[in-house]
C-alpha cells in the first residue's frame, strides 16, 4: 500500500507528465528528456516510475495513447493529454501554486 | 460526442487489460523496448560506443519486472488475479462442506427454474399475437342480457356495410370436412372465413395466396387454403400443389394458398374455405340464429373507444328494428389478444405469482444459510486479519466465495427453466394456449439470476463487514460465545425464516385451496357410468345421405355393427357426448306452439339420442320411460328431458304427458312432442358447469348427419377402435372415424386446466414448506449450538433433559407462530384474487386454513426434532469447561 508520502511525489509526476504533453503528444523517452531538458537536468524521470504513471493516468482517461512512428521510424505509444487531462492540469497546477506559496510564506516568516 | 468518445477510450483502457492481457503485455514489453534503443541512440550521440552506451542504460533502466508489476497494477489486472484465487478458494471452501453446497445450489436452481419457467409460459401466452399490427386487433362479440353470444349472419352484414371504423370485418364459423382421395379418409377442422379474414390480418401464404375479395360471394368458384401441417401430412410440403383440386365432404376445391401454422386464426383451424352464408342465413326470420363470430381490425386514425361506441350505436338501431330477434342485443368489441387469452390471464397470473414468491423464499433461504455459515466462520476471519489481510480483500473474498453457488445454481437454474418451460409448453398444449413456440425468456432468466445474486452478495458481504466494524480482538476472545455481532445475525435470521414461513404458509394455503376444489371437481356426479366406454364420431355428408330414410338405414346397420364390436355390452347414439361443451340450443313453448311470444321465449339444449344410448350411459331414469326401438318415424312424437328442464319448467308438476314444442321445423314437421320420460342430469359443458334444461329427441324421429357413437366394452379401447374402423369402412368406405376416445379420456381432459394448476401451485408449496424447514432447522440448531454453555447450565442446575428439548422447540414454535400469523393475514388478503381458480371452496374456507396452520406446525416440531435432541443430550461438565 502507498504511503502519503510518495503520494506527495507521485501527483507531482503526475502533474510533470500532463504539463509535458500539453505542447504535444510525446512518447514515454520524449517525455523523460522533455520533463530533463526543461528542468535543466534537476528533475531526472526515473523509467520505473514514468511508466506505471503514464499507465495511471490513462487509466483515469487524463491521457490517451495510439502507437505511432517516432522520428527514426520506429513503432512507438504516443500519449497525448485529453479534455479531462487539461482540466485536471489547470487544477494541480492551481493546487501546486497554493501549496508553494504557503510553504514559501511559512518558509520566509522567523 | 466529446463525451461518448471520452467514454469509448475510457472503457477500453479499463477494460482491455482484462480482456486481452497477452495483448498488453506485448505493448508494454515493445514500448520498453523503444524507450531503452531510444535512451542508447542518445547516449552514442552524446559520444559513447554503441556497446557502453547499451550496459550503461540497462543498467540505469533498473529491474524491468519490478514496475511491469507497478504498470500491471495500474490497469487492475491484479484484481482479477485475487478474484480467480477467491473463486477457488470459494469452491474449495463449499466443497468442504457438502451439505451447505448442495442446499444452497439446489435452493437457487429450483427458484430461478421455477420462476423462470411461469414467466416465460405467461410471456409466451400473453404475448402480442403475430398478425400484422396486432394491438388493432378485435373480436366484435354479440351479447345477449350481458352474456356473449354468437352473432346472427344479418347482424354481421348490417355491421359491416355501417362501421366506418372498423376495416376488413370477418365473420367465422368452424366447422368439419372430410378429405378424400388419397389414402385413409381424413376429417379437418375447416375454418369458414369471410375472404377479408386473411389478408385483414396480415397473413403470408407459405405458397400461393390468400382469398381474394369476391371469393365469398354466392356461386363463387370452390376454393380452400390449406394449414401448413395438413400441406406436411398429406401433401409431403409440395409447394406445387397450388392449383391442384382436392376432395372435400365429396366436392371438388382447387388449393389457392397455403399459410403457416404460426398464423393461425383460429388456432384450431387445418384448412380454410370460404364462408359463403346459406340463404336461409340471410332470411330475416333467422336473424336470431347466432354461430357467427366475428373479428375485425380498428380502421387506421380511429380509436378502439370510438368502434365501442359506433358499434354499440349500430347494434342499437338493429335491436329497435327488429325487436323480435334482436331485443336485449349488444354488442362488445374487446382487443383479440384478451378474448383469445383472456380466460387464462388470472390463473397464469397466479402461477407468476406463486413462483415470484418461491424465488422469494430460495432467496430468503440462501441469504439464511449464508449468514449461518459467517457466523461459523469469525474465528477464521478474525486469524486472517490478525495475520495482516485486509479489510477490503476479506469483503472481496467473502462475496466471491457466496457467489460461487450461485453461479453453479444458475447454470443449473437456467438448464432447469429451459427443461421447465419445455415441459409446460409440452403437458399443457392441450389446455393453454400459444404454448406452441415458447422458449425460456431471457429477460426473466436474467432477472431470476439477478435476484438470487443480489441476495448472495449482501447476505455474503454485510455479515463481513459487520465483522470488520466489530474488530479483531474482541472476536478472538469471545469465539465460541454469544458476541454482540451473533445476536444482531440471530435477530435477522429469525426474521429472514419468519418471513420464509409467511411466504409458505401463503402459498400452502392457495395450494390448499386449490387441491379442494379440484377435490370437490373430481367428487362431481357428471350423470354417466364413464368406466369402461368408448367413443367415436361420425358425420353423414348431406351429399350422399341427403334424406332421412338414407340416415336410418345407416344407422340402423351401424347399431348392429357396433353391438358385435368385442366386449360390448350397451351402445348408442347421441348429438353429442357429454363434456363436449357442445351448444345446440333452441326456443320452446309448452303445449302448443306459439308464434308470437311477445318476449324471447325460453331455450332448452336439444340432443338426438339412439334407443340404446341412454344405457350405454348409465343414465339414470327418474320417471317415465327412455326411448324404444318403436319411437320411429310413424309413430308419434315424443321426448325426454332432464331433471333441470323439470325443475325450471315444470316446478311441482308432473312434466310427463305435457308436450313441449321447439323452435325448429324439418320438412314441415314441428319438432317435439310429448314428454315420456325424465332422466338424470348430465354435466355437458364442464364439470364445474351445472347443467341446463336438456331435451332428448329420438334418433329415428330426427334423424341428422352427424353423430358420436357410444358403447360399453370389456375390451380395451383400441382393439374395439380398430374393430369399428374396419366394420364402418364395411359400410361406407369414405366416411372417417374421428374424436376415438374414451368416456374416462374426455373425462380427464375437461379437468386436465385445474389438474395442471393444481399440480404446479401444490409443487411450489411442497418446495415452499421444505425450503422453510430448511432455514427453521438451521436457526434453531444454530441457536443450540450458540446456547450450548446456558443449556449445560440449565442441566447442571437441575433443568430436566425434556424442560430443554421444550424449550428449543418452543422457540421454533415461536417462529413458526408469527410466520404463520403473518401468512395467514397475507392468504385471507389475497385470497379474493383466486376466486377464478377455485370450486365449490370459499377463498376463506375454514377447513384448509387450519389444514395450513397444522401442517406447519407440524414442521415447526419436526425442523426443531434434531436440534432438540442434540441439545438434551449436552453433558453440562463439558459444555462448561469446553467454554
């Protein structure tokens, strides 16, 4: 059973996840090099939980997937974010803000 | 559209994973396949060999399997693996104990089974009937001071040219012809239809067609329509026999069409010609002879209410026009499917009813022994959660494993209805009708299922999480002892077997009720010796015996051909047996014939009776005399009449010597004369019928076509069957036996409809008393098992070992009681509904209530017998120190 913490974790990859697909449909390595790329290596997506989230998030219909050709002409899962999926982004995305901005607030008052 | 794709793409995520788990694997594995060539392609791009880029990444990939397992997770796989596992368990686990399995399975097959059955016979019965647009459908039905009637041909021809919103009016009479030619001759069930009848109904022929308008009119070509099973039987299926001509009743008919069995109408029909009305038919004088029924399609825009109130109005003018014939006349116009099954709707209804409540009781039963064995099972869930299960997956488990029976009882349930309705449809084709092409329905298969199912989950699952809510600890330590959660169970086990013992007790008493009647049905005197008799039917065809002195020499042969028949000791003649529901009835007057009445005259059912008849029967004679061999043609008129005629007509008179005159003239001749004798009355019309004012006529004196011979025989039936057939194929080798049967065969058919409901209703009640025994024996052994310690108490303080036995079957008394009282209130407030089904029973009979009340009570003492004896024989000692 999972524990709160790596909840915590888990809805921000979920988050990352969604945030990447919403400039376009990727496949799982381009959203670990986007998520890398963009963060400036900070955030590192380790594969062993990249996929069973993507695989979540489908789940709940957030994301949708269709094979496809990647751009070396090999078959490849595209994911892409659905109506749901959107909404669901604005709303961690409105969450994450609150909850930075608490910690920041807390983090500033001695 | 948004929403509907989202859905699509939802299911399928969900779903596919379960369905198609190789499928998925096979994406996983390739998409970890991309994601590692992808991950080594950037590593030599950032400069490494191929080589080092390729261990490098496995190794940074990590244990594949591990998040395989995390992914698998993901899609609710894991699930479906526990559930298979439960499953097995739950087969394991009933497997364990045999007589739980057997009981519970058995409890559901026979509920599902049952209702099932009922339901798909009243579906198949009530059912719209398979003519084009069968809601506008309906039977036009003369009416006479509130009773049907047939309808006169003169009404039929005024209706039909005033209705404007009625289309396709049809006139039908029914009557039989003799098909000759090839092979043995043959009697048919012939419908004499108007042309419109057929196409008004929508019918397509097999091959050919149906009657053209014109078709029956006077001097019409002779053509017939033939019923799929006679094209089988004598035709071979030849669809070229279109055109062909065939021998019917010794006139030639040319074969227009054939139409299939399915539709039908009437439902007896074999062949069809069409109703060409005679003309005395249409002379205004009969317009009070009424066979005509008639049947007719609501015109398209136009309302049944309106063609109520058209018809009404039409049959209004009439019956002021011609007020001889037509006074106290109405009209009905009802939909064709209530007047073809009307007379069955309420008692199939009964048995729907019944059945429901059987479904009732198998479930009431389940959930009982469901909640006796989690009461036995505390100790193993309380270990279980204990050793770290959780909460969720011990639910799961527990209606998983309640789930297993019901799948096996269903399967075997669902076989059990299709057997069931089989059966039914099989025993009952005489009595109920449209019983032809019913199957199982699949909607109440699937709502028996349901039902059953539902009950297994909640008696499975509440008991657990009643369980979980009580906790662990405080289970292992009172285990084996009265804990708070085992007493709520008892309560709601008391009352689930409460409530079976209602149900019983209601459907006992209907059985009860119902077995009476038929009791008093079958004590019925019908007025006949019928053991030991035989009869057959023969119709003289006018064409060839188209005068009286040609009818008595034919009979005069065939009485001696019949007397020689082995064994026979007494035979006869008679226009018709009885029980054959055969109406032949005629106005009278007494003493002399009166034109004029100047109101309906009184109706007597007139029968044409041999010499011999009346012995053959064993009719009983009362006074007077029966018919001689001297009652002839020259000598004077005379008739017999029945204890009812003498008793409506002739009330403290002597009727013999008084002359009676009917309503019916032959070559000029008044037919009646003086009454000679009074005999016994005869059930005709069913033996829950009374009889009405009879009157017998001399063969000799009226002599008529058609006939059923009579005749007493020590031999058994069908070699005296085959011995006729060959004496009249001696005389007249066209004319065709039909309707061989036996006194004692007529006998059980008319009481086949009430044997059948009685034998369906007193096996639902049987199963009903059995399945509440059942749960009766698990509460009370149940509670003596949970009272071991108190009983052992008791003893051990002196209680003697039949104070304890009173007690545990008191307490099965107690619930026997309040179910009963419950049951009883339920019967007597139902009751008025069977009133369709019962005779000579009032639906509160006295009798078969305390019937019911003793019998269950009686079950009460005997469920709670084991259990009783098991608690006298506790050895206090050991109940005590085993605590």
């Amino acid at each position: 059973m999972a524990t709160d913490n790596t909840d915590v974790l888990q809805g921000t990859l979920d988050m990352l996840i969604l945030k990447a697909l919403s400039l376009e449909p990727m496949h799982g390595w381009g959203i670990s090099q986007r998520i890398q790329q963009i963060s400036r290596d900070v955030l590192q997506i380790n594969q062993g939980s990249l996929y069973p989230a993507l695989h979540r998030l489908e789940r709940r219909a957030w994301i949708e997937a269709d094979w496809g050709t990647s751009e070396n002409n090999r078959r490849a899962k595209y994911y892409q974010l659905t109506s749901l999926g959107k909404k669901q982004l604005a709303e961690e995305r409105a969450s994450w803000q609150r909850f930075t901005l608490a910690v920041e607030r807390v983090l500033q008052t001695t | 559209m948004d929403a509907l794709h989202l859905l699509a793409r939802r299911a399928r995520a969900v779903l596919r994973p379960l369905v198609s788990r190789r499928g998925v694997e096979a994406d996983l594995d390739e998409e970890m396949r991309f994601h590692l060539d992808a991950e080594v392609a950037e590593r030599v791009r950032r400069g490494m060999t191929p080589d080092a880029a390729r261990t490098s990444a496995l190794r940074d990939f990590g244990g594949v399997s591990r998040f395989k397992e995390e992914c698998r997770d993901a899609w609710g796989t894991r699930m479906m693996d526990e559930l298979s596992r439960d499953a097995r368990y739950g087969l394991r686990a009933l497997l364990r104990a045999p007589a739980f399995t057997a009981v519970a399975v058995l409890t559901i097959a026979l509920g599902v089974g049952a209702a099932t059955t009922i339901y798909s016979v009243v579906q198949s019965v009530l059912r719209p009937l398979p003519f084009h647009d069968p809601t506008s459908l309906v039977a036009v039905v003369t009416t006479y001071r509130g009773k049907d009637d047939a309808t006169s041909a003169l009404d039929f021809v005024d209706w039909r040219r005033e209705s404007k919103t009625l289309a396709g009016m049809a006139a039908i009479a029914t009557d039989a012809m003799t098909l000759t030619g090839s092979g043995e001759p043959e009697r048919l069930y012939a419908a004499t239809v108007s042309a419109s009848l057929l196409s008004m109904l929508g019918v397509r022929p097999i091959a050919g067609r149906v009657f053209r308008t014109g078709e029956d009119s006077v001097g019409a070509a002779r053509v017939v329509i033939l019923g799929e099973a006679v094209w089988r039987r004598r035709f071979s299926s030849d669809p070229g026999v279109v055109g062909r001509s065939v021998n019917l009743g010794g006139e030639p008919y040319t074969i227009i069409g054939v139409v299939p069995t399915r539709l039908t109408y009437p439902a007896a029909a074999e062949i069809y010609v069409p109703l060409v009305f005679p003309t005395a038919d249409l002379d205004e004088g009969n317009r009070g002879a009424r066979y005509y029924d008639v049947v007719a399609r609501v015109a398209p825009g136009a309302m049944i209410e309106q063609a109520r109130a058209e018809m009404r109005t039409i049959t209004q003018r009439l019956a002021s026009a011609h007020p001889r014939s037509d006074e106290g006349v109405s009209v009905r116009v009802a939909p064709l499917l209530d007047e073809t099954v009307g007379a069955f709707r309420r008692p199939l209804l009964i048995l729907l009813g019944a059945a429901g409540v059987l479904l009732l009781i198998a479930c009431a039963n389940v959930a009982n022994l469901l909640l006796v064995r989690a009461a036995g099972r505390d100790g193993e869930l309380a270990v279980r959660t204990a050793l770290g299960a959780g909460r969720a997956r011990l639910v799961r488990q527990l209606a998983t494993e309640a789930l297993v029976p019901f799948l096996v009882g269903g399967a075997l349930g669902t076989a059990a209805a299709t057997v069931g309705t089989r059966w039914f449809a099989t025993a009952a084709s005489d009595t109920v009708p449209r019983l032809a092409d019913a199957g199982v329905d699949s909607t109440a298969l699937l709502f028996a299922l349901v039902a059953t199912l539902t009950t297994g989950v909640v008696f499975g699952v509440v008991p657990a999480l009643r369980f979980a809510r009580l906790g662990v600890s405080g289970t292992l330590r009172g285990a084996g002892r009265s804990s708070q959660g085992s007493i709520g169970r008892r309560r709601a086990r008391t009352a689930i077997v409460g409530s079976e013992v209602a149900l019983a007790v209601m459907l006992l008493v209907v059985a009860g009720l119902v077995v009476r009647s038929f009791q008093h049905l079958m004590a019925v005197d019908p007025g006949f010796r019928r053991e030991g008799v035989v009869t057959f039917r023969l119709d003289l065809p006018s064409t060839r015996y188209g005068d009286a002195a040609k009818l008595r020499a034919f009979t005069a042969q065939l009485d001696d051909r019949v007397r020689a028949l082995p064994g026979v000791t007494a035979s006869g003649r008679i226009l018709r047996a009885p029980l054959s529901e055969y109406n032949f009835n005629v106005g009278f007057s007494v003493d002399r014939w009166q034109e004029e009445t100047g109101t309906r005259r009184p109706a007597v059912q007139v029968r044409i009776a041999s010499p011999g008849y009346f012995e053959a029967m064993r009719i009983r004679l009362v006074r007077g005399r029966t018919f001689t061999a001297h009652d002839d043609a020259n000598a004077p008129q005379v008739v017999v009449i029945n204890q009812a005629m003498a008793r409506t007509h002739f009330a403290g008179e002597n009727p013999l010597g008084r002359r009676v005159w009917l309503g019916w003239e032959d070559d000029g001749v008044r037919r009646g004369g003086e009454i000679v004798g009074v005999v016994d009355d005869v059930r005709q019309f069913g033996l829950d019928r009374p009889s009405a004012p009879e009157m017998y006529l001399p063969y000799d004196q009226t002599p008529v076509g058609p006939m059923t011979v009579v005749a007493r025989t020590t031999a058994s039936p069908d070699v005296v069957f085959t011995a006729a057939r060959a004496a009249v194929r001696e005389l007249d080798p066209d004319l065709p036996l039909f309707e061989l049967s036996t006194l004692q065969e007529r006998f059980e058919k008319s009481a086949a409809r009430p044997r059948l409901y009685m034998t369906l209703l007193a096996t639902f009640a049987g199963v009903a008393v059995l399945l509440a025994a059942i749960g009766l024996y698990g509460v009370v052994s149940y509670s003596v098992r949970q009272q071991t310690r108190e009983i052992g108490i008791r003893l051990a303080l002196g209680a003697t070992r039949s104070n304890v036995a009173g007690t545990v079957v008191g307490q099965s008394l107690t619930v026997t009681a309040v179910g009963a009282a419950l049951g009883i209130a339920g019967a007597l407030a139902v009751s008025h509904l069977l009133q369709a089904l019962l005779f000579g029973v009032s639906a509160t009979d006295a009798w078969t209530y305390s019937a019911v009340v003793g019998l269950i009570a009686l079950v009460g003492v005997v469920a709670s017998w084991v259990p009783a004896r098991r608690a006298t024989v506790i050895d206090p000692a050991m109940a005590l120190r085993n605590d």
